[in-house]
C-alpha cells in the first residue's frame, strides 16, 4: 500500500440556476491539490500554500481538508493518521466551492491511502461534515461534483444519494467579483417560505436541464438556468449582479446565473462560443458596479483525481 498519495480536487458550480442545494458542476479549472503521507495517528496539516492560504487554518480541526481527512479516517477504522501538504487553487470564498475542493481532497487522501474503502456518498458526508464545521450550513451540491466530477442532482440528503450525468462539450465563464461573501450570509437572506408559482417555475426549469442535457442541447440547457427564489434574495448582496448576467447574454452566452451562493457569476457557451468576449463583458460589468473581478475560462471536469502515489 502507499505511503504518500498525491489528489487533487476541483472547483465546482452549484445551483445553476433553479437547482438550489440540488445542482453541481465540477469544473476542469481551478482546483486544490493535497498531498497525504501516511502518520502514527490523527491529522496534521504541514502545510497551506497558493490562493488565499494566508486564510486558511492550519490547525486541523478548523480546516476542511483536516476535518474532511479525520471524518475519513474514522469512517475507516484506520489505525494510522496522516500529514497534509495542501496546495489552493480555488480561491476562498468566491462562491465556486473552495472549501469543498479541499475538503473533498483530504476525504478522498486518506481513502486512498487506507485502501479504497469508502463509497462515494461515504466520502461526500465525510467532505459535507467538512463543510458544515467550517461555513455552519449543510449542503452536498458543491462536494459532490468536486469528487465524481460531471453534472450532480442531490437526490435526498438522509440517504445521501446522488445521480450524476456526463455533460456535452461547453465552456463556462465564471467571473469573480473582488467580494467576499460568506455562504452563511447567503443563506441568511433566503426566504423560509416561497410562491407556489416561484416554486413551479424552478421545477420547470430544473427538470428541463435535466432533460436537455440528455438530449445534449445545450440551448435549452444554459435558456432555462433561471431561478425564481434564492437568486432574487441573494441579487442586492453583489453589487452589480444583475448587469453583469445580462452583459454575459449579451455577450453570447447561452446562460447565465450566480454560482452558488455567489458572489461569481458564472455563464455557459458553446465550445466554439467566444469565452473571451463573455468574460471581458461580465469583468467590465462587475468594474462599472466599482469592483474588481478575475475571469476564469474552463471546460467541465473530471472531479476527484489521483495525481502521483509513492
Ligand atoms: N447550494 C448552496 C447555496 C451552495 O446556494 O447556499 C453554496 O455554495
């Protein structure tokens, strides 16, 4: 068996519209890697380095990737522990899933180094508890895609189980605002009860995604990314939301909508699309609204990948 185990995890999508805490898409870029050798017992984080790790704990219990890495190894059995080198390629709190690619990393770290024992939805509740330490809520549609990679539904939660779809070839744009805007902030201002015809309009919309991805148009697909509930709530919390999806459309884009609980905005296209055009409008926007904003131009990913063993 390894000693070290060298993962990496990536960004990811959630909600895409209508699909509040049900939707996911793992992104091919950016993404954390983690590097786990095997100890005598616990977790200890050696190191944090790359995008926002001055942030970032160190202290294993106050870590994604530490608490993620502990639930694995308790889930296990595993008489052994591990130190962790983590490397951060998704920058925190951008709304594209930070914690949960760290998260994701360390569970699935530890699984591989203590023989592959763990489901997927094991190593989901393992990266989910992560994510509930560190932002207060619970939530599985970032961790998810971040470890079997694809198109995500959260089906039901207690069970976990999930159903993951291959997506057509796209490119995505998401656009983050130099805005730090805490999931559990986003969550506040969500409303506890909703329109019976706001409700229905997501369903349509969801259940259209869905049936559009197997058909592989993608029209249809990025058309009916629109949500009635959470969006709206969320919208008055990022400056500027609301040029910067129309500036995407604009643009070209077949869709547009915020990622997760933002601040990003994210937006789809074809493969051929002109991402640049897409990113350059949604950056100019976010700047009109008085903030600064990177772009990212990716494809969809593969999810959770073993990069070296030794
Ligand atoms: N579904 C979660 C939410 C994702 O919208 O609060 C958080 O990134």
């Amino acid at each position: 068996m390894s000693k070290m185990v060298k993962v990496s995890a990536p960004a990811t999508i959630a909600n895409l519209g209508p699909g509040f805490d049900v939707f996911g898409l793992a992104l091919s870029h950016p993404f954390d890697v983690v590097e786990a050798e095997k100890s005598e017992g616990g977790v200890e984080i050696l190191e944090v380095q790359g995008v926002g790790a001055q942030g970032i704990s160190k202290d294993s219990g106050k870590n994604s990737a530490g608490i993620a890495a502990s639930e694995a190894l308790r889930l296990i059995g595993a008489a052994g522990g591990v130190k962790l080198k983590i490397q951060k390629g998704v920058k925190p709190g951008g709304g594209i899933g930070s914690s949960s690619a760290s998260a994701v990393a360390g569970a699935g770290a530890v699984n591989e180094l203590f023989g592959g024992k763990l489901s997927a939805e094991q190593l989901i509740e393992a990266a989910a508890r992560a994510e509930e330490k560190i932002a207060g809520t619970i939530h599985y549609d970032n961790v998810t895609p971040a470890l079997v990679g694809g198109f995500t539904i959260v089906t039901s939660t207690k069970p976990l189980q999930f159903f993951r779809l291959d997506p057509p070839p796209m490119k995505v744009v998401v656009a983050q605002p130099a805005l730090e805007l805490p999931t559990a902030l986003g969550r506040k201002v969500l409303p506890q009860e909703v329109m019976l015809k706001d409700a229905v309009a997501n369903v349509a919309k969801a259940s259209t995604m869905v049936a559009a991805l197997n058909a592989g148009d993608l029209k249809l697909f990025g058309k009916c990314m629109v949500d009635s509930i959470a969006e709206l709530a969320r919208a008055p919390l990022i400056p500027g939301f609301f040029d910067v999806k129309w500036a995407a459309l604009e643009a070209g884009a077949l869709g547009a909508a915020m990622a997760g609980s933002g601040p990003s905005v994210f937006a789809i296209l074809e493969p051929d699309g002109d991402a640049e055009a897409v990113a350059g409008a949604m950056k100019e926007a976010f700047e009109r609204a008085g903030l600064g904003c990177e772009t990212i131009i990716t494809p969809p990913g593969k999810g959770f990948q073993v990069l070296r063993r030794g």
